[in-house]
C-alpha cells in the first residue's frame, strides 16, 4: 500500500487559481507568490489528489511523443510542485 507521500496531494486552500489559454497562475495568498504553471505542470497538479500514484497519475494524462509519460517526468513535475514556493 502506498503511503501519503507517495500519492500526492495538491494544496488548495489559501490559493486563488486562474486559468489561461496556455498556462494556469496560481497565486498563493499566505506566500504573496504567485506560479504559473504550464500546460503539462498543470495537468500533474490537477491530478494531485492524495488518492493516485506518480504512475498512475501517468498513465492518465495525454500521452508523450514517445506513447505516454515516463515515471520520471512525473516526478521531476511533482519534485518541481512540492518544492519550497509550491
């Protein structure tokens, strides 16, 4: 079974959430940062919802130019979101 830090959960409370054609801005009140998230940032962090896994969160988003999106882009994706301003 996996555990909370292996099925992410995206923070939302104390955000105010934009989304754009090309890009959502996610401002972080507590913080006074705000983060623009490009498409494939944001398709990770809308999949964060504390009950997936990185793979699965991968195997639902829109494939890669190889077929699918490899593990490691969906870690590298979550590393960047959990990071000290995320």
């Amino acid at each position: 079974m996996a555990t909370a830090l292996e099925r992410p959960r995206a923070r939302t409370e104390g955000l105010v959430i934009k989304a754009l054609p090309d890009e959502v801005l996610v401002h972080d009140l507590a913080r006074h940062r705000t983060h623009c998230l490009n498409h494939a940032a944001a398709a990770v962090w809308r999949l964060c919802d504390g009950q997936r896994t990185p793979e699965e969160i991968a195997r639902m988003l829109t494939p890669g130019p190889d077929g699918r999106w490899s593990d490691e882009a969906i870690r590298l994706a979550l590393d960047e979101l959990a990071g000290p301003t995320c």
